[in-house]
C-alpha cells in the first residue's frame, strides 16, 4: 500500500528524489537521501496504522456473534430477578441453505434459544404475576433485546419478559405461539404488477401493510392483574403499521410478522 501525502504517495515522492538526486552538488543528494528517508518511514507509519485498523476491524467482525459480558468460572448458577429470563442462544447458521459456508459478518444474528433460568414474575399492584415461559422452553426474542452474557462456556442473552415474541415448539415460524398482548400475521403477498401490467422487482415493491392473523397472544393484564383478551381474532385481515414488528421467513419463503397488538390499525373484511 502506498500512502498518499497531498497528491503525492510516499513511494512515488521516493523514486522521484532518486532519480533527481545525480544532477546535484554532493550537498543537495546528501538533503534529497534525507528527505527520502523521511519519506519511507512516513509510508511505513501510514501503512502501520492501516494495517492496525485492518487488524481491529477484522477482530471486530469475528466478535460480532460473542457475548457482550463473560461471567467468571467461579459463578456456577445465574437467577435472574423480577420479570427477567435467561435464555442459552441458539447458534447461528453458519450455511446457506445451499450449503454455502457464511463468513461470520453474514450469518444471521439468531433470535431464539432455550430458557434456562426465569425469574419470580412481576407484581401489578398487589397482585404477583408469573412469568409467561418457563424452564425448557423454545423461545423467539426481539431482535435487539437484551444483555448477552458468556456463561458456563456458552453464549446467553438476559431478556425481560417484555421482550419474548412466542414460543416455538418447531423450526417452522408458522408454528409460533405468540404471548401477551402480540399476534402473528401472515404477510399478503406484495404486487407483481402495476396497474398498467408492469413486472415489478423486488426492490421495487411497496412493502405490504395487509395480512391474515394466524395466531394471537392470551393479551396483555390489566391495572387489577387481569388478563384483557384482545381485540382481534385468528383469521381476521388487518392493516397494521408499516415498520413495526419483528419479521420473519419461513422455510417456504412465506413472510410472517409478529407484532403487539397496538400496532395494528384496522380490520379488513
């Protein structure tokens, strides 16, 4: 890598003292050896900085998938408090489902896991409210959720209760079951055409806002501890907002979205 000084690299700035340095006094070569030496050790330091760069973005990218927190080997039990609940992170894909080996900064940030520790639940009032997972579950979390932790040897995520979407007894999303207050939806499919009859790219596409729900959550308690059913049911068609929820694809390349049911704007019929 030549660096660059102005509009001049270090290494062309080099070959052109060289080359002028025969037609001078003994004086002005022994200044032009100087300066060229200068010049070479300016290259070197730009290209030690380039390559530490390099080097820290490298180390950044392969810790993309590790824990932002390691507990000490002493620490042999982790009890989370209150509403919170521990989950062991599933591990990423490291294949495409063509087989292709991802490299680390392209595998998908995973979003689910198993449930290895919960907390004693909330109180809403007086009264106390158990947590709505419980130890062995399959779980499917917000995306940015969380305090990811290294425990035991193996990478863990601290969620609050708040943040769990469903449990998934199957690898098909289909298959979710959502809790509280959010429902899952199977998204329309986008329009291939205009009007007119003209094919539309998938960049091109507007982004559906319409779907069917498949599955809804108990809803959300109340101020008296209560569970309020919500106000939608499955099979309804809805319109709900454009970017709210978590998105998923499933194996058939099917789109779902599970979302609070807040965020859901109108029934369709």
């Amino acid at each position: 890598m030549a660096a660059t000084v102005g509009s001049i690299s270090c290494a062309g700035a080099s070959l052109l003292l060289s080359s002028a340095s025969g037609k001078y006094s003994s004086n002005q070569q022994a200044c032009f050896r100087k300066l060229k030496g200068e010049f070479a050790a300016l290259s070197l330091s730009i290209d030690s900085v380039a390559g530490s760069k390099s080097s820290a973005a490298s180390r950044l990218s392969a810790g993309v998938a590790r824990a932002a927190v390691t507990a000490p080997p002493t620490y042999k039990t982790l009890k989370p408090l209150g509403d919170r609940v521990l989950v062991k992170i599933q591990a990423s894909e490291e294949k495409s489902d063509g087989g292709i080996i991802l490299p680390t900064t392209t595998q998908t940030k995973p979003q689910s896991g198993e449930v290895v520790e919960v907390g004693e639940g909330k109180k809403i009032g007086e009264k106390s409210v158990p947590s709505c997972v419980t130890v062995g579950n399959t779980i499917v979390y917000s995306k940015y959720a969380g305090t990811e932790i290294q425990f035991n040897g193996a990478d863990h995520i601290l969620l609050k209760e708040d943040d769990v979407i469903g449990l998934l007894s199957t690898e098909d999303i289909k298959d979710l079951k959502p809790v509280n207050d959010r429902v899952l939806i199977k998204v329309a499919e986008a329009e291939d055409k205009t009007a007119g009859g003209v094919l539309l790219t998938d960049s091109v596409k507007e982004k559906p806002v319409i779907g069917e729900v498949v599955a809804v959550g108990p809803g959300s308690y109340g101020e008296d501890g209560t569970r309020k059913p919500l106000e939608v049911s499955i099979g309804d068609n809805v319109l709900y907002s454009k970017y709210a929820g978590n998105e998923f694809k499933n194996k058939d390349n099917s789109q779902y979205v599970v979302m609070r049911v807040s965020d859901l704007l109108a029934i369709l019929s």
